[in-house]
C-alpha cells in the first residue's frame, strides 16, 4: 500500500495524486518547498496500484464536493493507468466536470498511444497543461526536463491534440523572467485558454529563481 495521501480535499474541491513521481524539477514546484498541501502529506513511497486508487476515491469522495481535479504532486501521466482508472471512477461517481493538471509531455512518454483520446474517453472534461515558459530555452532553465530539449514543442503538439477531444488551457506561473504575455499569445493563436498561476513557494525564493534564469 503506498504512503501518503492518494486524494486530498480543501473546501468543495476534490483532488486526486495517482504519483509524486515527476520527470521535470521545476524551480518553483510546490516540492520544492513541502511535502503536501493543505495539510496533507502528498509524498508516496510508490505509485498506487491502479485498485489502490480507485478504492481510496470510493472511500473519500463525498457528494458535496463539485469539483474534482488529477493534481498530482507529482506528474500524473507517469501512472497513466492509474489516472485513467481515476477519471473512469469518478465519471461513475459522479455529474461533476472532471479536469486534470499535467505538464504535458504525453507524446515523449508514451509515443506509441493516443493519451488525449484515452483521457477523453475515460470521461475528463478538461485539461490543464503547464506550458510555464515562452520558448524552449527558458523551460529549459525553469523546469529542467529530464527528457530534454524536445519537451517544449512536445507540449504544444500534445495541446493540440486535445484541443478537439476537451477544454484545453495553458498555463504559466507568474515569475520574473517568464513572459506572461508571449505565453497567451502563444494560446491564443493555438486557440485554447489561458491561465496564469501564482508562485506559491516563500518570499525570498523568486530571487534565486531568477539568478537561475539569467545566469550564464
Ligand atoms: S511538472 Fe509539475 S510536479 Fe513536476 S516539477 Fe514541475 S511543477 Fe512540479
């Protein structure tokens, strides 16, 4: 049985972490300043298995909640079949819209499948992909892909393989050295929303951020 919160709550919104797992390490990640949210530990020793999970969302979910999300703490694409167990678990359970955060680099991972079909068919509504940067180089510097200098224009083609199959948004965390505005642009001429976010690491982080993305 994996340690550690497999779903999680604040208010009406229903979470949901099928890993903490993640192939970026990006700068401003919320891991880099805690291990959870909302006074939930996130941390797993392992992925859950994909009955693990759909046992736990049975166990908590609560009628109440009206909105549900795959906010992982960690990229939930690399337990794809736990996420897509979860979306069809919460479509049984529930009318409810379904979204999911992910860093969008599905193509990379899984070459072979159709990610944004199977999301889709599974029930999710909506999908929110990090695009965090305006041009490779910045990704680069700001979320340190492990698969590397191919994730940026990955992420974009992956958006636009949902975009017919659910709501698509972009999105970016308001930091200095990212150019919000590039950014929307970039969604409006894709067609697709846009998000920004708001750096919730401590006062004092942002300045080492930016050191990191403008050094050399
Ligand atoms: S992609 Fe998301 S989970 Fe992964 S390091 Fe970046 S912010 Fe954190």
């Amino acid at each position: 049985m994996a340690k550690g919160n497999l779903t999680y709550w604040r208010e009406n919104s229903f979470y949901i972490n099928p890993t903490s797992r993640c192939i970026n390490d990006c700068l401003f990640c919320v891991r880099q300043f805690g291990e959870g949210v909302f006074g939930f530990n996130l941390v797993l020793d392992e992925d859950p298995s994909t009955e693990e999970l759909v046992m736990e969302i049975e166990e908590t979910w609560k009628p109440e909640f009206n909105d549900v999300a795959i906010v992982g703490f960690g990229e939930p694409l690399l337990n794809l079949e736990g996420t897509i167990a979860a979306v069809r678990k919460m479509r049984e359970l529930s009318t409810v819209p379904i979204r999911m955060n992910t860093n969008g680099q599905a193509l990379l991972l899984y070459p072979s499948r159709n990610v944004a079909q199977e999301l889709a068919d599974a029930g999710l509504d909506r999908i929110q992909i990090s695009l965090n940067a305006h041009d490779s180089e910045t990704y680069l510097r700001l979320c340190q892909p492990k698969l590397g200098r191919t994730a940026y224009d990955s992420i974009l083609e992956f958006a636009m393989k949902c975009k017919p199959l659910m709501r698509v948004e972009l999105s970016a965390v308001d930091i200095p050295g990212v150019d919000i505005e590039a950014c929307r642009g970039i969604a409006e001429r894709m067609g697709v929303e846009f998000r920004v976010r708001i750096f919730k690491g401590p006062d004092g982080a942002l300045n080492g951020i930016l050191r990191t993305l403008t050094s050399g």
